[in-house]
C-alpha cells in the first residue's frame, strides 16, 4: 500500500511533464511564437529584486526570442541541473522499490535457497 502511495503519484507527475514538454516542443515546431504577458505592477514594488525584475520581464513580453537568448546560459544551467535532479530522484525511487522487493521476497523464499 505505501508503495503504491509513492509510485502512482511519481508516475503521473513524470507522464506530466514529459506531456508538457512535448506540448511545447511541438508548438514551437510549427511556427508558433512563444507569447510572454506583461507582468502585473505590483511586482516592481518588491523589495531588493522587484524594479529588475519588472523591467526584465518587460522587455521579455515585448522582445521573447532576445530577451530569452540572453539568458539562454543561465537556462542551460537551471535545466541540466533539474534533468540531474529528476534523474536522481527517479533512480531513488527505483532502488526503493527494488529493496522493498527484495526484502519481501527475502522474507518469503528460505534463505538456503539463495546459498
């Protein structure tokens, strides 16, 4: 039961964002230009990052394609590390599963089968 409260939940979660991504990747294929929206004002106001933010954001609803390749390196970082960390995450996920396995199947089968 508490594995298939982990598993069910991570797979859905995964079978999302790879819908997602493919989605994207699809829309942007067929020509279709990525729209960024104004940011609300309120943003500006905040303290320390607020009024570069506002103003990035900005600049990016109006000029998407250059606002993005300026930070593209920055993008390329944020994405290998969010790929590594997914990537951890499933391997862990899977190790748990496997050592839940092989501590009931250990359990089951008698240990004089396994030498």
């Amino acid at each position: 039961m508490m594995l298939a409260v982990l598993i069910i939940p991570s797979v859905m979660l995964s079978g999302a964002l790879v819908e997602e991504a493919r989605e994207l990747s699809g829309y942007l294929q067929e020509g279709n230009e990525l729209s960024i929206p104004p940011p609300p004002d309120r943003i500006a106001n905040w303290p320390l990052v607020g009024k570069k933010l506002h103003a990035f954001w900005v600049y990016a609803s109006e000029n998407p394609g250059e606002a993005l390749g300026e930070i593209e390196p920055q993008l390329k970082t944020v994405g290998k590390w969010l790929l590594s960390a997914a990537a951890g995450t499933g391997l862990g996920i899977l190790m748990f599963i496997f050592s839940i396995l092989e501590f009931r199947v250990s359990n089951i089968v008698p240990p004089y089968i396994f030498g």
